[in-house]
C-alpha cells in the first residue's frame, strides 16, 4: 500500500519576493504592495534565510508615529517600540526565521503555521536557503483534487489492500470531497483501521461508512455476523 502524501514542494510557490538585510523600511513596504504579499523572508550571503519581516513587523512605526507611551507601555513593548524606530530589515525582522522543508507533510507545516499564527513559512534546505515559499491557501490546495481521483485513490490503495476479494465487496462513492464505503466486509475489525487510512488521504473532507461484515467463524462453528453504519463526525 502506498497512499500518496502530498509535501510541502507540491504546492509551494517557486518564484518568492525577498530583501537584504540592508533594504530600507519604504522598499520592504513597496516589495509587499507590489508582490501583494504579508511577509518577506529576509536573506544574507548567496540566500540563506536569516529572518522574516512581515507587516506586523512595520505597523508599530504607524502606531507610535505621533504618540508618547507611557511607562507601562514602554515596558510591556519594548520589542515594539524599537521596531517603531527601525528603518532596514535587519532591525525589523523576527529573527530566526520559522521555515519548513520540501519534504515536509502538509499537515506538518499547518501544524508549524497554526501554533505560531503565521500565514506562511519559507521553504528552505537543509543549509537554509531558500526555495520557495508556502502560504495557508497553498496547504488547501489539495482540497482541489477531483472527486474521481480520490475515489481512484480509496479504491486502489486502501480498500483493495484492506479488504481484498473474495470475501469482500465494496464501493467507493465520493461527493464533494465526502467518501463514502458501502458494501459487505469479511472482517469488521478492519473498519476503524479504514476510517483513520481514508481520512489521512489528502483532499478527503470526511467519510461515511455502510459495510455489513461476516466476522470469522466463532469457537461453537457458527459464524457471526454483524453490520457497521458510521458517519465520521470530521477530523
């Protein structure tokens, strides 16, 4: 069985706007405005990722431009108040930079982008420089996969390896991202391993079971029978 899990490099964007350490506050602003962009890694040497400037890194220059904080203030945000006085991207990035790998799962990096409330990560290599960029709408891409490529996918290397014939016959149905097994299974204890295998595939939304099962003959010689209707709640 080999499910596919789509990596960070499937979806990321190749072609990534990014500054020096030396690039002044007015073109980090015009970069963002012209790249439609939140974010700007920040590289050194030959592109190696040493921060990110972001627009919550800018707005404080905006926010004290014409105030003078009082002393609770400068001492709850010093981190703020210095970036309100920085003019380059050296003084205004978030440094070191929180990235992720080509090789990273999607779920790995929406993990790393949910914990940290980010909108995106830089995409870097081992050394850490940098490849590309992934955002949170570049994660959701793989709800884009069509209905028939999933269910090719369920059919071909979950169900036929969980529940291969004779003995077993089901149908893989897929609406809107929401699949569906419906039919008969000779072992029902199987049935949870399905759910967890068919929910991990990337693209499915949730999963709706309809499988009548004939269990294994029982200690007196009579086999047992039973009938599993489960709708997945989500995720």
């Amino acid at each position: 069985m080999h499910a596919t899990l789509h990596s960070v490099s499937d979806v990321m964007t190749h072609t990534v706007a990014a500054v020096g350490r030396k690039a002044t506050f007015k073109e980090i602003v015009q970069l963002m405005q012209d790249w439609k962009v939140s974010a700007l890694p920040v590289l050194e040497g030959e592109g190696r990722v040493v921060g990110v400037v972001s627009e919550a890194d800018l707005l404080p220059k905006e926010e004290f431009r014409d105030s003078d904080p009082d002393r609770y203030t400068q001492l709850r945000r010093l981190s703020d108040l210095a970036k309100a006085g920085a003019i380059t991207a050296e003084e205004l990035m978030t440094s070191p930079a929180l990235t992720t790998r080509p090789d990273a799962t999607l779920a790995q990096a929406a993990r790393t982008m949910a914990h940290a409330k980010v909108k995106r990560l830089p995409v870097v290599t081992e050394l850490g420089m940098l490849e590309g960029i992934v955002s949170r709408a570049d994660l959701l891409k793989v709800f884009l996969r069509s209905d028939d490529e999933i269910a090719e996918e369920v059919r071909l290397e979950l169900v036929a390896y969980l529940f291969p014939m004779p003995g077993s016959a089901i149908r893989v149905e897929v609406h809107d991202g929401v699949v569906r097994l419906a039919g008969h299974v000779r072992d029902t204890s199987l049935i949870p391993v399905a759910a967890r295998l068919v929910r991990a595939v990337e693209g499915v939304v949730d999963v709706d079971f309809d499988l009548e099962g004939h269990d294994s003959v029982t200690a007196s010689g009579h086999s047992s029978a039973a009938t599993v209707a489960e709708s997945s709640t989500g995720f």
